[in-house]
C-alpha cells in the first residue's frame, strides 16, 4: 500500500471506514466510545466515519433495552450494522441440478432454491432454470433484485477470470461460453464465476470439515473427479485455472477410462450418467460381486487421483465431496492409500455441507467481493491476482 500521508485524504477515509465496519460487525451494538477504544481512533474520526456511513445506509442506531433504559436514564446511543443494506447471491450450475442460497452482506443465509434440470438440457435450457431459481427465492423472501450486492457463480470447468468456460466437457454447450457476461445480463452487481470444486474448497474451509486449516484440498468425485485447493488460506487456481483437475489422469495412460471401470460387464457403461453409477453402486451393496469389483476399482483410482495431488500439495486435510461422501468406507481406503504413497499422510474428512457445498462457496466469493468494497480487505480467500 505504501506510505500514508496527510496528501492522501480519500484513502485514510477508506481506510478509517473500514476500520470502523469492522469494529461494528465484531461488536454487539456498541456506543463511540466503544468504537473509539476498539479502533484506536479519535472520537471525531470516528464521529466523521459514523456520519458517512449512516449516509450509505450501512449503519443504524440499536434501540435500548428497557431494562437498560430504567438502570442508566437517558443511555449512550448504541449502533450495528446493517447487514440488511444489501444482499448476496450464490448459484451452482451442476449437470442435474441448479441452485442458489441468498444471504445478507454478513453472509447470513436467509433463503434458498433449486430446480432439477436434464443432463442434456443445453445451456439456453441451463440458464433459463438459474434465471428461475434466482427470480424464485427474491420473491419468496421480499428481497429486490436492486439489493443485491454481489453473485457468486460455481461450474463444472476450467474458469477464466472474466467467467468464460475455456473447456468444460460435463455440460453440453459449455466448452466456450461466456457464462460470466451471459449472467451479467441478469444482474446490475458483479458477477463472479468459479470453478465448482474450487467453490466447495472454499465453502468447506468457511463453514464445512475445513474450518480451521489453511492448506485443503477438497475432492469432488464424481463422473469425472475434481479438486479445489486452498494453499496458506488461500485458492490456488493455478496459472491458467486448470489446477485440481485430476479426472484428466487417465489420459496419462495408467488407468482405464471412468465407463471401464465403472463397467460390470465386458463392456463400457453407457451411458456413464449418475443414475447408472447409482445402480451399480447399490448393486454392490446386495452382494453382486461384479459390481463390488467396479466399485473398488472406482475408490482405488480415486484414492489414486487424490494421493497424486496430496503428493504436490501436502496438504493439512483432505475433505471428499460428491458421490464419495455418500460411499460407504471411502475413508479408510483413502487413508490407507495415502499412507502408502505419501511422506507426511494428510487427515481425511467427508464434506460437512454435501449437496450444498458448490453454491455455497460461490456465495463466499460474492461475500469476499463485497467485504473487499466495504472493508478494504485486500486478503481475501478467493481473490483473483
């Protein structure tokens, strides 16, 4: 940031502002003085920010209690900020299913939607039903579509910064699009495309199995596997935003494709949808013993696919999402793989979010646009450099 000086009023208001919101967010209503000794600032800055910031609408003056109200007379005026100013938005777009979560700009949930689209619905079909669930979860919680703030987008592919889907093979028509402009036709905020395990990553390091560790890789496993990475608290994209695809390793020779090994005959499963890997997988549970087979031969490549980027990463957890939450003892082989393979075998967890893990990364990133405007925080978790 360089040095401040006194020829720099607009950025020492910002930064002021943003030490005050932050100082208001942290606290349970507090007075000036209060934030006068929380923030380290004198009480006519602190009076100047409160000024402006009641212009925005950001902050609002707390009513009393009564019981305080009879103890101290007339008490000192006491403030919060408004999360309600405001809102955000998280979509995922998945092969079966589109949803969003809508949140105030303290990332508090306060409505969701979903709606189930066809595999081979092509991407007109595709964005018509996120227009639905967004225009579905405004109405039924009274919020304007003018209040939003922020919206998070997470997708099957590689995602470019301005939100084109450079290659995307798990949804028709998606190699190409440009998801990110085709949205902002729908919004009057920035909307912000992710990856969806990269999505995940991030929503399971904010409110998942990966609070509290700075360096996750989370796993999505399905069709084809993918995994989204958190190096020191923050995402790794990689220098084109390929990093974590690990269903690309079967190219490399080593392994049969996804339809081989999920086969319980001599032939290829077709078509290689969730619905027929469902079967399979319940097959296995009544005791078919081809179908046993296939379903080791999926949890051996994945635990194989996983321990390849535990082995570039090391990282402090592993966290599996997907189908493989749901897969009985996935664990134990993975650790057991990982411990085979690896120098320093990361712990293992099974995502605590499940189906809502991809949207609600993709609201944390709407959050950390905002939190970027608000409190000029410059670190955070999914910020694109």
């Amino acid at each position: 940031m360089g040095r401040l000086t006194g020829g720099d009023p607009s950025l020492l208001r910002r930064i002021n502002s943003a030490v005050v919101l932050h100082a208001l967010r942290g606290a349970h209503s507090p007075t000036l003085t209060d934030l006068t000794r929380i923030t380290g600032l004198s009480r006519p800055t602190v009076e100047g920010v409160m000024e402006g910031l009641f212009e925005a609408g950001l902050v609002v003056e707390s009513v009393p209690d009564e019981g305080e109200a009879r103890r101290q007379g007339r008490p000192a005026r006491r403030f919060r900020f408004r999360a309600e100013a405001g809102h955000l938005l998280g979509i995922e777009i998945g092969p079966h299913r589109v949803s969003t979560l809508l949140a105030e700009l303290d990332g508090r949930i306060i409505g969701s939607s979903s709606r189930e689209v066809s595999v081979t619905a092509c991407a007109d079909e595709r964005l018509d039903k996120v227009r639905m669930v967004v225009a579905d979860v405004l109405r039924r919680t009274g919020v304007a579509r003018s209040s939003l703030r922020a919206v998070g987008v997470g997708s099957p592919g590689i995602v470019e910064a301005d939100g084109t889907v450079r290659l995307g093979t798990a949804l028709p028509d998606w190699t190409g699009l440009a998801l990110g402009e085709r949205l902002r036709r729908s919004f009057r905020c920035p909307v912000l495309v992710e990856n969806d395990a990269n999505a995940a990553a991030v929503a399971e390091h904010w409110k998942g199995a990966g609070a509290g560790s700075d360096d996750i890789v989370f796993v999505l496993a399905g069709l084809s596997p993918g995994a989204g990475s958190l190096i020191g608290g923050r995402l790794h994209r990689g220098f084109g935003g390929a990093a974590g695809e690990i269903g690309a390793l079967h190219l490399l020779g080593r392994e049969a494709t996804p339809e081989r090994l999920l086969s319980t005959t001599d032939t290829p499963l077709e078509p290689l949808d969730e619905a027929a890997v469902a079967s399979v997988f319940a097959e296995a549970r009544r005791g078919d013993t081809r179908a046993q087979a296939a379903v080791e031969r999926f949890i051996r490549r994945l635990v194989h696919d996983v321990a390849a980027l535990v082995l570039a990463l090391d990282p402090e957890l592993v966290v599996v999402g997907g189908w493989a939450a749901g897969l009985d003892g996935v664990l134990d082989p993975l650790r057991r793989e990982l411990a085979r393979y690896c120098l320093r075998p990361p712990r293992v967890a099974l995502s605590m979010l499940g189906e809502a893990a991809v949207a609600t990364g993709a609201l944390r990133l709407a959050l950390d646009h905002v939190e970027e405007q608000l409190f000029a925080v410059e670190g955070t978790v999914t910020a694109r450099h």
